[in-house]
C-alpha cells in the first residue's frame, strides 16, 4: 500500500509518537499503517505481500550514514530515504530539528537541495571510507560513537566481575509475587518450526558482557506465545524471511546479573530485577529476520543489544531498506499479539506476559 500525499507528510514526525500499534506510522517510506487498518493489513500479508523492499543506498555512502555532533550540543544525523541522502539537525534537547536532502558538489562534499544556502557540507573519512567528521565552513563535527558498525557486538565494560556478578545471583531470590497465575508451559521454539533459526547470544562470547551467561543454546517460550511466534514465521516466509531468535525465557538469576553488571546510566536498556523481566514470565522474545534464500541476517538500523538511539523502534536514521526491514518484522509480529519495547527494536512482548510468573528454572531442567 502506498502513501498517500497526507500520510507521507506524517513519516517525518512519526519519530515522535508514542511506539503503539494503534498509532504505528511505518517509516518504511513506502507504505503505513493507521489505527483502521493495521489489523486488516497485517493479517493479510499472507495473501498479498508487502511491496518489494526498497533498494540499498550507493556503496559510497554507507560510511557517511551516521550521526555527528555532541550529547550536550547541536548535533545532525546523515540518513537515506527514498534514494536521497538526508541531513536532519536537532537542537540538544531535540525539540527543534530541520533537514534537506543533499547532492553531491565532488568528492566528499554535498550541497543543500532547493532553497538551503549554507557552506557545503564536506566528510573526512578514514582508510576504511568511514566518514570520521561532517566539515561545514569553519565548524567541524566528529562522528559519534553510538555502537558497532563493522558487525562487531556492543559492550559495555562490567561494574563488577561477572564471575562474582554470577555467585551473587544464583544464590538471590526472586520477588515474591502474590496473586493467581498461569501455568508455566514452555515450548521449546526450535522444535515447533524447523525454519525459526537460533543465534542465541547469551549462549556465547558475543553479547553486550562478552562472557557466556547461558550454559545451553536453547530458547523457549510460554506455548501459547511460542504458537503465535510460528504463525508470524509463517507470514514471514511468503515475504522471503525467516526470524531469528536471541533470546526467549531468561530465568531470574540472569536479569540479575545484567542489573548488576550494568553502569546506572544504561538501566534503561535492562529489566530491572525488583520487578522482574517478561523474558522471565516466558513471554517476551528478541529476534530479528534472516534471508530464506541465503541465510543471511537482516541489516537493522541498530544492532542486536546495543544500548543507543538506535535501538529505538521509532528511529529514523540509517537506510530505507534497514528501516523496511524492521517495520516488517514490527507488523507480523504485533498482527500475532505480540508489541514491540520502546527502548528495543528486537524485544517483543507476548499480550498475555502479566498472567505468568517470574521463573527461576535453568535450562538444564527444561524439555528433558
């Protein structure tokens, strides 16, 4: 479905509504979903495809694609949309923004499109390509470090070490928890569909600790959530993906251990374990999409776990394709009763996750 003139003038301030089924205007550039139709369109994907993904920006942009500036001053964001290289500017406290497209005026430098005059904007770049700074007149502004962008995996240094993070947990308690709940079912996911792919990266090195906190490269689900998961495969694959499963049931100790092993300033990004996480409950899945016929992961406007913007399922910077990709994964999912986090494109909460309790069981006791 494509936009209409209306809809296509919203796509620049979907970046500031609330992440809700309801309200979700994709920012695909190249189809919507409104509050009326989300469940009609979604449900259908079966039956009738979305329209094909967009194509890839020029290989000589990728490594300008990026944000510059500083947390504390002005900062501007380089992003394609619609084959077009953008540059968006927002104020530190992002209330004011601008943007124009860009063309290129030689190597390395672009001018503003239409009516924008102003000094070129010019990248320096490393030996790699990679633009290190935007250089506009007599300001510069250095690329910010916001997370891996060479497929390396996002870290964070721990606040203690995870051996001793590890003794403390086991030997806590969950929360106590009054009230009826559910019986606890989990359905273990790679045996309920053959397609559902695992890369679960607590299992191994590559996770935002870079220690293996998981004993088993498993992953599991409440059944009624992990049953919903495989009718989003199945509307997947006619679309030419798989999903790609992080994680599923986490038991409490682990939370634990992210809490602790995690600087105050990045809480935001882990569950705390006072309250405990919905991976706990069963009900909650990180995944992304995998490509049928070569296997290969999905490039996202982030990476899996990375504690930045990024992350943010509402983000607009990155590629077309990338945030297609995403989108894509946000519709089939929330068509089966799942909704995305707001702080992680890749966290998906099963509608029910309330009715079931935290769990504390190791893998080694599961499915046996």
């Amino acid at each position: 479905m494509r936009l209409t003139p209306a809809v296509r003038a919203l796509t620049l301030a979907a970046v500031l509504l609330p992440p809700t089924a309801a309200s979700l205007i994709a920012q695909s550039d190249t189809w919507a979903l409104t509050n009326a139709r989300i469940q009609t369109v979604t449900k259908g994907l079966i039956d009738n495809p979305r329209p094909a993904p967009p194509p890839a920006p020029p290989a000589a942009w990728r490594g300008l694609i990026g944000e510059y500036g500083s947390d504390t001053l002005n900062r501007t964001m380089i992003f394609e949309r619609q084959g077009r290289l953008i540059k968006r500017g927002y104020s530190a406290s992002r209330i004011d923004s601008w943007e124009f497209a860009l063309t290129p005026a030689g190597t390395d430098a672009f001018v503003s499109a239409g009516n924008h005059p102003g000094a070129p904007t010019r990248f320096r770049r490393d030996k790699s390509g990679r633009a290190t700074a935007i250089v506009e007149g007599t300001i510069t502004l250095p690329r910010r470090a916001l997370g891996p962008e060479d497929g390396s995996v996002f870290r964070v240094v721990p606040v203690r070490p995870v051996a001793e993070l590890r003794r403390v947990a086991l030997a806590a308690t969950p929360p106590e928890e009054p009230g009826s709940f559910l019986a606890t079912d989990l359905a273990e996911l790679g045996k309920l569909d053959p397609t559902i792919h695992l890369d679960i990266r607590y299992a191994s090195s590559r996770n935002f600790l870079g220690t293996p906190l998981y004993s088993q490269a498993r992953a599991f689900l409440q059944r009624p959530a992990a049953e919903a998961l495989v009718r989003a495969s199945k509307a997947l694959r006619v679309q030419g993906y798989g999903l790609l499963i992080h994680d599923g049931y986490r038991p409490w100790y682990v939370t634990r251990m992210f809490w602790d092993a995690t600087p105050p300033a990045q809480h935001e990004f882990v569950a705390n374990p006072a309250t405990g996480s919905r991976h706990n409950r069963g009900a909650a899945v990180d995944l992304s999409l995998y490509e049928i016929n070569t296997g290969r992961a999905v490039e996202m406007p982030g990476s899996y776990d990375e504690f930045s913007p990024r992350s943010y399922p509402t983000y607009a910077g990155g590629t077309s394709l990338q945030r297609w990709h995403r989108d894509l994964l946000r519709s089939v999912m929330e068509a089966q009763g799942f909704t995305v986090n707001s702080s992680e494109w890749w966290h998906f909460d099963y509608k029910d996750w309330k009715r079931y309790r935290i769990g504390n069981v190791v893998f080694e006791r599961l499915g046996r």
